[in-house]
C-alpha cells in the first residue's frame, strides 16, 4: 500500500469504507451504488481515522446498552478521506473546541472512539 494523506499508519486503528472505483468518491455507508455518481463499483478501501470535530454533545441520560458508560460525549467528525463519522470522545481527553484535529483512537464495529491529536 502506497502512504497518502488518508491513509493509515502501522498500528493505528483504521476505518472501512466504500470507495467508487469510476469517480473515487468514499462513503462510510455501506451501500450498492454510489451517492456521487450511481456507479455500482464499490470496493473496500481502508482509511486513517485523522479528521477535524464538527460538533460535540453529552449524553447525560443514555439508553439502556450505554447507561454503564453514561455520561459520555459523542463527537461528529469530518474525516480528512471525505466522509463525515459519528464516535464518542474518550473519556479521559480534555474537552476539544470546534475545528480541532482529532484521532480515531478504536474502532469496533460501529463504536468509534476518537481523542484529540497530540
């Protein structure tokens, strides 16, 4: 695999998604044809969870599967592959400000948790 800006460093957690091999386009949905251009040539493709915060919450009052881990701050994330993500903050970070850098810290599934860029 060939470094570029979105892709992921050894050892760091990484994302899949989709990419449109006719128009390059990545989603994080998994879908059958392409949002961009209708192409129904998807394939995975990998990239680094390197993004910038979009807007942040708590959640005080979480449904029953979260409670234990209740409060916690969901972060929405612009990822620098493209694609716009939804994950928590790590419960020890320091609270980030609107536009800054953040790292995909683990990816299970769809739990995503990210912590500010050092």
């Amino acid at each position: 695999m060939t470094s570029t800006p979105n892709a992921p460093t050894r050892g760091e957690p990484r994302l899949s998604m989709l990419r449109c091999a006719d128009c390059n386009r990545i989603d994080s949905r998994q879908r059958v044809v392409c949002s961009g251009c209708l192409s129904a040539r998807l394939l995975a493709h990998e990239v680094a969870g390197h993004g910038r915060l979009v807007t942040l919450t708590t959640i005080r009052r979480a449904p029953t599967a979260w409670r234990d881990r209740a409060p916690y701050r969901v972060v929405v994330v612009d990822l620098d592959a493209g694609p716009r993500v939804t994950g928590r903050l790590s419960p020890d970070a320091a609270e980030p400000s609107l536009g800054d850098r953040l790292i995909l810290q683990q990816a299970e599934g769809q739990d995503l948790v990210f912590a500010p860029a050092a």
